[in-house]
C-alpha cells in the first residue's frame, strides 16, 4: 500500500492525499509537479528513475489507510545530482 508521504521532499510544498500535484518514482520518492519538472527533469535525485502521478486514495479509505504525517524534506543540491540528471534525462525511465 502506498505510503503517501505528506510533501515534497525538495521544496517541503504540501501534497496532501486529493492533491494532484503529487509525483512519485517507483520507491515512492515523493516530490511535487513543478520540482519534478523544473528542478529534477524527470530523474529521482535517490533512484534515478522517473516519476508518475501518485494516485489518491479513495475518501472510503482513508480513514481506514490514512496517509503518512512524516515528512521527508532532503532539498536536492547541484552537489552529486548534476551528474545523475545529466546520464539520464534524456533517456525514458523505462530505458535506464
């Protein structure tokens, strides 16, 4: 079951579980719309891979499965992720 962390790890924005800005990679690295796109290209600054809408859970749910409170805010530095983005961001993450 997905954890549905609470924000985005780099810019710590508020991704709550109706949010449609939320974006996960396949280890569920969670970071908003605009990060994904501006800052990261596509490429996870942990995995490498890319990411998908995260899906929001039904309001049913919920209550029963409530979303993650911990936050994880790791703001990505040029520091190590230039070379990372750089080998993959112009390859499908389907292909790295």
């Amino acid at each position: 079951m997905l954890e549905l962390r609470p924000s985005c790890e780099n810019c710590d924005k508020p991704l709550p579980n109706t949010s449609s800005e939320a974006m996960i990679c396949t280890y569920e690295c969670t970071y908003c719309k605009h990060c994904v796109e501006h800052v990261l290209v596509n490429v996870c600054p942990n995995c490498g891979g890319g990411f998908e809408k995260r899906p929001t859970r039904p309001r049913s749910q919920v209550e029963k499965h409530p979303a993650s409170k911990k936050r994880t805010y790791k703001p990505v530095t040029s520091e190590g992720f230039d070379e990372l983005r750089k080998k993959y961001q112009h390859i499908d993450p389907r292909n790295r």
